[in-house]
C-alpha cells in the first residue's frame, strides 16, 4: 500500500504490564527488519506531548524480553485528556514525520486513540497489553499469563498458612471490572469460592456453602475476590462474612507485585507475536485496530470494538470453580 | 444413558506431567459430583494387571492440585505390552465392577488403550497429559506450560553467563518428536536459533546466520535444541557448530527438571476442565474418545485420531522466531 | 544421663514458618535414630491439653522437607494460658509417659514453656521456628531466610513498576518488634530507605532525604517499612510522607504470604541441624535450654535467656544501608 | 593513610557468579560515597591488559543489585597468565593513574592477583566472588547461595518424578573441588546419599546403604553428586553403581544454570557489606588482602592465606546427612 508508515512510534501507557518490552522488542525488531524506521515514546502520551523520544535499534532492545515494567516507562496522562494536550501530541508526531503509532496498554491507551483520531490521521494500531484480561477482541492480553501466576504462587504460600492454622484467607487479586485473574487463580488455587464482578455473590449463599464446607470437615478455606465483586473490597466482604457466619477471616491484599516480574512464557510469545504482526499491519495500511489473539490466529478488531465490547467469561469455567469446590 | 458407567477407575500412565495431580483432583471430585464411584489405580496399566487400586474419596485429593508428579504413581509397563498382561487387566477391571477408566499421559498410553480396546469393553476416556504437547485433538497438554516455563527459567539463567563471558550456548529441551517446548522456550528465551525436529536443520545455513550474527556485533548466543531434532543430539549439534564454525558452544541439557515442579496455572486450570468434562462424557456414555480443548472449547476426538494423526506447529510462530533473532 | 528422656513430643505453636516441617522430620528422624520413640503433638499446646497426639515414625516425616506450613498444625492457645490449661496438658503428657519435649515456635511458645515449667517436670527444649528472627541465643531463626526471600521478590516485581511510573512505593514486611526482615530485604532490594523498629524515625530527615534523591534525578523510590516502625504502619507512614513532601506513594502490604512458601535451603539446613541437636541434647538430659546457632556451631540458650534478651541489629548493616541509598 | 588509593579500579574475573552485580554496585556507591573516583574494567584481567574500562557513577549501577551475570564481562585470561600480559595491564593501571584495584571472583582470580604483584605496586583487595563456596578466609562466598538454592530448586523437581516413577536420580551439581553445594543441597534435598570430594566414597558401602533402604521401604532416592567426588564424574558414578546393585539410576546434570539467576538475598546482602568494606579498607590502606565475613563480621585475610588454605566442611553436616537418610 503506496501511503502506509516509513517512520513508526512505539509507546507503552497506562498501568505496566509483563511482557510490555517484550512487544517492544518484536515491534522494533521486526519493524527494522521489514526496513521501518522506529522510534519510542517515553511514557506514553506524556511523551508525544512533551516530544520525549528516541531512535531505536537492534541493540536498545536486546536483553529486555525477559523483564519485566517498560523500557519505554509508562504513565496515565491527565494532559492527554485534554484536546489542547491531543493536539501538542499531533504536532510532534508531524513534526517527526511518524506516520503510524503502536500503542501498547489496556482500555484507557485504546480510548485515547480513540480521542486521538480527531487531531491525527497516521495510522494507529493498538497491543493488548494490561494484566486484566477485559478487551475484546483478543483471548487473552499481554501481561495476563504473569499476574494470574504471580497470584496464584501467592495463593499457595497462603495456602501453607491457612492449613497450619486452621484459618479462613480472603485473598484480593486485581479486576476492577473483570474476573478473569479471579477466576483462572481461584480455580487453580483450588478456591473454596471466587468472588467475580461479573456475578452477583450472595452473601448467605455464600455463608451457607462456607459453613457446609466446615461441616463436611474442612479445616481451612481460601477465598478468591477480584476487586470488583458485587460485595465490595475486600475488607467489606470480610466484615460481611463474620457477620453472617461468625468467622473471623484473614485478609491478604496481593496488590501491585501483579504488575511486575519477568513475564511467563505465554506472555512473552504472545508479545511476540502481536508485535510482529501489527507491524506487518501497519506495512498493509491497516490503521485504528487492535492486534490480538483469537483461538491461536493473529486478528485485527476495530479499537472502538475493542473497547465498547465485553468479553464474557467462559461459563463452564464457573461451572468448574464451584463442582470441584465440594 | 442407560448403560453409562457407576464405578469408574483413574490413573497416570507414561513420563509423569505437571498438572497430573490436578487432574486426578478433578476426576475424583466431579466423578463424586455426580455421583459416580471412583477408584484410583496405582502405577497405571501396571496396578491394573496386579490388582492395584483404592476407592478415593474428597479427602484423597485435597491440597494436591499444586503439586508436581503424581499421588497415583505411574510406569512404563512391559507386561501390559503382552496380551497376558492385558488380559490380566481386563479381569481385575471385571472382577471390581469397574465398568469406566480415565487414563492420563501421552502417546504410549493412548496406544495402549487402543490395544486394551480388544480385551475389555468398558467405557475408555484418555486425558492428554505429557510435557511434549504432541498429541492431536487438544491446543495443550496437561504439563506443557510448566515444562516450557521450567526451560525459560534455565535458558534466562543461562543467560547471565553466556552475556557475562560472551559465550554461545547450546541448550537442550525436551522433545523427541516434536519441537513444542523448544519453539516457544525459543522464542520467549530470545534464542537465536532453534533447532526442531519439524524443521531440517542445514547446519551451513545455520552457522552462516550465527557468524552474521557476531559480525553484527552479538557476543552472546542462545541456541535452544529439541532432542529430535535432525542433527541429532546436542553434543552432536556441538561437534558440527565446532567443524563448520570453530566455535566452542557450551552445551546444557536441561532434562528431567522439565517433568517436574508445581504446575503453572495454564495446567491446573486445563487440567480442571478436562477432568470435569471427562466425567461427564463418561456420564454421557461416549467411549474410546480423548477429552481436549480446541480454541477453549472441551472437544473429543477418537483416541485413534488423536494418535495417529501429527498436530502441527504454528507457522507464524517459526516466522517471528527467525525474524526477531535478526 | 540415667533420667534422660525415652518418649518425646514434638510439636509447633504460634505464627507458622517455613522450615518447621524439615525440623519435625529432623527431631523425629534423629529421634528413631538414637532410639526414642517419638510422638507428634497436634495444634501445639492446644493439642497437649485435648490429648491430640500420633506417633511418628520414618514414614510420617517422609517428603516434608521441602514443604511449607507443618504437618502438626499449630495454634496460639487461650486455653494454655490458664492454669487449668497447663494443668491438663501436664497430665495427658504424664499419662502417656512423655518424658521430654521438643517446642518449635517464637517468643511466645517458649514464654508458654517457662510458664509450663511450674506445672511439669519432664525436659524442654525450643527450637527457634519464627520467620521474625527476633530470639536471642540463635545468628538466625527457621523460617527468616524464606520469609526475607519472599520479601525481596515482592520488592523486586514492585520495583518493576516503581521504575515504569516512576513512582514512589513504601512497602510493608512483618516484624512488629523487629527489624531484621526489614534490613535485609531493604538493603538486597536497593530500598532509598528502610523504617525499622530499633531506629527511631525522623519524618522529616526521612522526608529530606527522599527529595534530595529526587533532585539527584532518582525517578523512581523503594521504601521498606518494618510492621513496628516508629511512625506506625505503613498507610500512616504514607500520610506522614505526603504532608511532609506531598509525594503521593503507593502502599503495598505483602503479609501472609511471607509465612508460607517452600523453605529456602537456608532454612532447610538450619532446622535439619537444630532438629538433630535437639534430640542429642535431650538425649544428653539437658533441660529448659533453646537450640540455637551461633557462627556455625549448635549452642545451647536458658530458655529465660532467650526470652528476655534482646537480638541486636547489625550496626554495619545499617550503615551500608544509608551508604547504598546515596 | 596518606598512600591511600585515589583511584581504584573494580573487576570480576573467572566463572561468573550471583551476587557479582551488587558487589560492584557497592564498591561503586560506597567509593563515590567515600570521594574516590571509580573505574569499571571490563573482562577482568583481559580489560586491564587492552585498556578496556569505563568510569562509573550512581547511575552505572542503579537497578542492577537483582540481576545475575556481571555487567563488568568476565574472562579467563591466557595472556594475563604470561609475563608480558601482566606488564601491559600494569603498564594501563599506570597511565590511568588508578592505584587500588578490587577484584571479584574466586580461585584463580586470586592467584591472578599473587602474581600480578611483581608487576604492580597498587593496593589489591579482593572480593571472593564465586558459587563454589571454596575460599578460605570467609563463611561465604558471593554465589553461593543462589547458586545452592538453585540446585535445590531442581532436586525438588526431581523428586516428584523420582517419587511418581520410583526411580533412583543421580544429581551432578557444580565442585570440582569442594562439597559445599552438594552438601547442602543434599541435606535439604533430603538425599539418600551425599558424594563430595572432602570424603572418599566407597561404593559397596554405598550400595549397601542403598539397597537397605529400599529393603526398608523406599521406593525412589536421590543421591547428589559434587563434579569432584572420589568416583568421578556423574556417569562414572551411575555405571558403578549399576555394577555393584544392578539399579539403573537415571542422571541428571544441573549445570550451567547454577551460576546464573537473581541473586538471593544472603548473596546480596553479603555483596553489599564486603563491597562497602572492602573500599574502606582501600581508604584505611590495605593492601594484598582478601575482605571476607566470618562469624557475621567483615574480615581480612591475606590473599596468600586464601588461596593456600582449605576451607573445612562443617563436620556437624555430614553427621546429620547420613542419620537423616535413614
């Protein structure tokens, strides 16, 4: 396609996820070897705004596949919601002759592109690149393999604590509007129950399949909740259960070390290959999609897809969660 | 359906997987769900031709979801290669009424099965459980996720001193048959090389590219090696590096760790699903099928299919392995 | 010793820590060795009053080792802080002729033996089984390599995203009268700073300090924060810091999961040699004392002693601490 | 001391170690700290004879405390073993006017120094920097314990596919001539058998054990193996073995991976403080000494004595390895 990108932009945005300066390198790397010149942004739109960027070659990616944050630093520009802050980033972008953008973060970078396709008319490509799972149009994002172990090696330490001491653990993993790291780390953390945004928790059908889990003879229990569930934080569903039941649960917080680590295989091989794949994207001409993952292929979906629809979680995963929770 | 199984018996088979144990949880769990007798059988085909087996209940197994190996035991057993064996096993299946078997492993253990097929007529559904990830009908095997993690984790090690002494290292990962493990250990690793079984290997092309690479200015190198792949052995691999480069590789085979470990959260969770979903096949009265996940959805496919017929490695995967090694 | 010790029991009480199961398996190894027979004690002192014990023998303690939380359970009884409590378990032990004890906990499961002491007359020996390090009379208690370990990955996977936001996180790890988790993991973490109990905290030289960093051009900031430090915990830490400089930090509390986990070598050794000692003491009629160890060689402490004395910080440990941070 | 050094140089030499990356951030901070001016020199001995080094600041060495290899290279160098090396590389310490160096590593790095005396008139302090634990005049060296733990990661694997299969493992980790490792590892692998080359091995002996463990019950076994046992390298050991019992152990390798990683905590702690000590004592004019801890404080030992004595293995450990493996 005679007008696709010579000069590209790679920027990471929004919370950092592992596997981030994975999809920097494959898009560095392979926009090199498809002959692109490629330059990275520092700190997202921050950096379009401020004109903070730098050239990049073959060497100011090696050795970063295995770390984890970004490069690139990352950050939630409150500038960039402004259209005086859009169009300062517009102008640097011409001024540098960028002719396509890969923004590399979760549903906040994607509605930004959004917004930033009024002020700018290169080319922009989105990687899914968020810990939590919740954009459509890929089955799973970059950063999700990691912070779902991450929780569930948590899980297991919590797990030696609870059946030494014979105590009830409310765990909080991340999912301010998604249960998938709630659900995969529950299920695997062999979770007596999982707390999820997208299902209504009852607090006394709760209780009554806790205490029953006491009568069958359980000793321990761990109980997974995304931070979005319907009862609350952490800390209210805790007070909610000593309420109902009487017993006095533990509560951990995994928090931010989800974020970060070097990132798991899958991770690192999906970061891969979208990064590759939208930079051959972005050679065919393709512009305001989102590279992503679907059943093993590489598929572009239009961002405002992307970020308008929900991703559902797979029913008889739930199904699972509660059959083996016996 | 009318004839479908009451009592069903379990067990591993094979090379041991990570995520065995938590199959064998969800088998017993689900089988007693639904209110299905379930005995587990020790040693695979081995405990059934010696009459070894106990009756498993939710106690048997709780707390074993994150453990490495497997509570069952397994082997290679040469009896059951005989039709003395075979038969032996046909009799004590009878003798205890167990009228449905789940057997987890690989390749070997799905031939068996076909072989037991003319022996005993009670209900048959394998579970894909090997490091290899070579069986056809599922995405994944129960054990590759770890394994291929377990190989990132030594191949990043490895790393530090091969950049530290600026040494070229030849690593060998699992795999006789197929080069899943090594393919995405190699990509994630940032390799530049790797060598699988699917692909020949033209040691010129190989040491041209490798010398490229130095001349561009690399002084390090990872080169990771399936065990079948058609150069043979990673010391062999070595010896020709050494004749048509003169370079010293040190070579590293990361071997049997790669069974082993508490399984990642990619093989609990499919290790969960297949188990539940085999029972309830069992329950639905299917027969000589194999339980996999296909684009996430549970799936069967004849056990005969899933032996005989070779599942193929990603082709983009190849691609950006060669691309990103620039 | 003519009166030494033929029946033990040993159990762990308090907080769980990681190692206490490699300790069981070396008092109840050792013990078989040298003779004794040896009885395993359920829920610590909570057992011994409601006569919750097992014999060991080889096979009881077979693939512990490498487990965390312990075998035996343990609890902090209300029960055994009465009289009638001690009384009672004083009887079960004379009742089934235990004629010495082998107690693995912290500071107050040995405060629980000087009190026990006034209702039984049979040996006592403590095995420091803390992950707080705060017991006079040992260089290290089991359980503080693991839980400084789990620490320092926490702060490394934080420092990952500190340094993608360039953000300021204070990060919370136990100790509520002890700073050895904190100083260690803080100075292996590269923390600008660490907040211990045995150091009184000046906010605002802390506060100078942090924004001298800042102007140094630091983007990005660790600070470790010990349960028992001077200003309190940690979200008053981060109130303090944001009225002194106004720098908005993170909070992260990592909790529980610094009880659990496999053991580190570290720890692992450390119990296998304190176990095996403990039972050659007991064998060699010593009563009352702690096992512990001090520059590499087992030692005997009263039990009063360690107790009551208090464990120093390594001056030099501190000093490196404020060097490193420049 | 008014000869004290101005300007001092840092290297790592030999065999890459964990740990090596937070000694020369300590040495680096700690000098700048003190007001000496530092220089990185590049591939050890190697850099100092071509002239390659760099000067370090703050920065050279931030966010490099957790990272395994050495960001300085290392080598063994041929020519520095020659005459004419060792006057080129004090010909280049000369010209640069550097007149301390601190070098990092083990064995021969010190060796390097002795002779590296004749030719250079500078202070010399090293820092013993090596996984193999085998320098006199320190309870540790950096490496050593990540390099342990590390070992102990692998056995653990092991185990699950010793325990599932119920096979015998031979495990070869690093010591060509000390058991330090192995010894560890192998109490906390709990191994049947510990063969290190401090002890001679008798192999009927060792059978005899063996096969009376199975007798006894056991049906699978770990024996670690150092590289410089009385019976040789690993498959040596296994034929022998083989030989006497007719048992067809399988073997594994460790390996390479032993010196790469993250550093543990104690590796980094340990780094930390002989890095900041060993600058003072550049500034208080040491010279041709080794800094080392002992007993929990920083020590000096003449680098002579280092090298020529023999660190003894703590009789304590192999008691309780061999009562243990009952």
């Amino acid at each position: 396609m005679a007008s696709a990108a010579k000069k590209i932009g790679v920027f990471t945005s929004g919370g950092d996820a592992p596997g981030m300066n994975a999809a920097i390198r494959a898009v560095v790397r392979s926009g090199i070897y498809y002959g692109l010149e490629v330059v990275g942004i520092i700190r997202g739109y921050e950096g379009m705004i401020n004109g903070n960027a730098q050239v990049m070659n073959l060497r100011s990616v090696s050795n970063i596949i295995q770390k984890g944050g970004t490069i690139l630093k990352t950050s939630r520009s409150t500038e960039f919601m402004t259209t005086e802050g859009r169009d300062k980033a517009a102008i640097f972008l011409k001024k540098e002759n960028i002719d396509g953008i890969i923004a590399i973060g979760g549903n906040g970078t994607l509605t930004g592109l959004l917004e930033f396709r009024k002020h700018w008319d290169g080319q922009m490509i989105a990687l899914p690149g968020t810990i939590d799972n919740d954009l459509y149009g890929t089955d799973y994002t970059i950063g999700f393999f990691t912070a779902v172990q991450t929780a569930i090696e948590a899980i297991d330490k919590i797990r030696d604590t609870a059946d030494a001491h014979e105590r009830v653990f409310l765990i909080e993993v991340m999912g301010r509007h998604a249960g998938f790291i709630a659900l995969d780390s529950g299920i695997a953390g062999g979770a007596e129950s999982i707390l999820i945004p997208e299902v209504d928790t009852e607090v006394n059908r709760c209780a009554t399949m806790f205490l029953d889990g006491f009568k069958k003879g359980k000793t321990s229990s761990i109980i997974v909740v995304a931070e979005g569930n319907s009862l609350g934080r952490v800390t209210n569903v805790a007070n909610r259960l000593k309420e109902t039941t009487g017993i006095d649960a533990k509560v951990v917080i995994i928090g931010h070390v989800q974020r970060g680590g070097s990132p798991m295989v899958g991770d690192r091989v999906l970061a891969s290959k979208l990064g590759v794949y939208a930079v051959e994207m972005m050679i065919e001409g393709q512009d305001n999609v989102m590279a992503g993952e679907i059943n093993g292929q590489c598929t572009l979906t239009s961002i405002d897809d992307a970020v308008n629809n929900r991703k559902l979680i797979d029913p008889f995963k739930l199904k699972i969660a509660s059959i083996l929770a016996i």
